[in-house]
C-alpha cells in the first residue's frame, strides 16, 4: 500500500486544536493513513504527524487552511513514503 506525503505540525496542545485540524482534513474528504501525536518541543505544545492518501499539492493547499483555522506555530511537508 502507498502511502502520500507527511504533514508535520507544532500546535498546542489542546483537545480542540487537535479537532479543528482533524476537521479541516475531514471536510476535504482525506483519507488519513497514520496519524501520531506526541510532546512538542516546549511545555503546552504537541507535535502532529499525519500521513495522508493525497498529492502533495492538495496537501499543501490544507497546509495552508490548518495553518490559518489553529494558527500552527511550524508545518512541515515531507514526501517519504
């Protein structure tokens, strides 16, 4: 199975950060191959790692809507997989 590229984001670590951003992902209908939360570089902070079954253009386009809707202080792409 191939698996599309990772977003990487630094956000706080807030239940309702983590639904907004995985709200902005269902609207669009994504399919999300792995997802990984864990501690952020600083207190109150969590990093969020997801894969997601789509091209790298479209996921730079949601990139930009996560980083707008919970103001994400680091997004990252990366195309492994």
């Amino acid at each position: 199975m191939s698996h599309g590229p990772t977003l990487v984001a630094v956000l706080r670590d807030d239940l309702a950060v983590l639904t907004r951003v995985l709200g902005v992902f269902r609207r669009r209908g994504m399919s999300i191959a792995r997802l990984e939360l864990r501690a952020g570089p600083d207190l109150g902070m969590a990093t969020l790692s997801a894969v997601v079954d789509t091209d790298t253009a479209t996921l730079e386009r949601t990139a930009g809507v996560v980083r707008k809707v919970v103001g994400g202080h680091s997004l990252h792409l990366s195309c492994e997989g």
